[in-house]
C-alpha cells in the first residue's frame, strides 16, 4: 500500500479554523509541506486548529513540530462538519530548555475527515 502525506494542501486539506493567525506566519503553514515555514501563536492561552481533509482518511502515523508546547491534544470526528470531536490522544511535552521539538507518534489507526489540534 502506498503511503503519502495527505496532510498537504496540494493533496486537498485545509485548514479551517485556527485560534491565531499572523501575517507572517498563518495558518496555512501548517499544511504547506515546506519545513522552514510555520504557523506561529500567541501563546497567551491554548491554541488549536482544525484540519479538513474532506474525504474519510487513516492516519497511521503523526509527526508534529512544536516550541514549547507544554500538552498535545488531538481530537477527531466524523462528522462532515467539523462538530461533535472527541479526544483520540493528548500527550505532555517536555521542551525545557525552549527548543524545537520533533513528535514521531506513532498512532492507533484513525478514520475520518476532520482532525482537530490543541495545545497550549
């Protein structure tokens, strides 16, 4: 079976919602498949966004690139509308001293259309 990054917009995702956004530094970034862009937040509370993939997808594997998030939340549905998630994982963070962290999760195979992201 092939496996490929559908966590790109050319392959069709989205980013539909986003509790920050800079100039600079938008959303976008998130799913642009380039590393040395990314989305930046405030920080000032927890931050999340939602990614639509607008088809059912399995997602077998995670790789998340942080700085100094301190907790990971991910939640699904599978719903078309992105409504009713429910918490698939969270996991601590440790990035002491402030550094760029690199997440491998290896996950529990996962269906559905909608990925919701949290983190403080």
């Amino acid at each position: 079976m092939r496996k490929f990054d559908l966590c790109l917009s050319s392959e069709g995702a989205e980013v539909v919602l986003a509790t920050s956004s800079d100039e600079k530094h938008p959303p976008e970034n998130i799913i642009d498949g380039n590393p040395e862009t990314f989305w930046t937040t405030t920080g000032m509370f927890p931050q999340e966004f939602i990614i639509c993939f607008h088809k059912h997808v399995k997602v077998e594997k995670l790789i998340i690139q942080s700085y100094l998030v301190r907790t990971l939340k991910i939640e699904k549905t599978t719903s078309k509308e992105p409504v009713s998630f429910e918490q698939w994982i969270e996991k601590a963070t440790k990035s002491v001293p402030p550094t760029r962290s690199l997440k491998d999760l290896s996950l529990e195979k996962l269906r559905g259309p909608r990925k919701k992201i949290c983190g403080p």
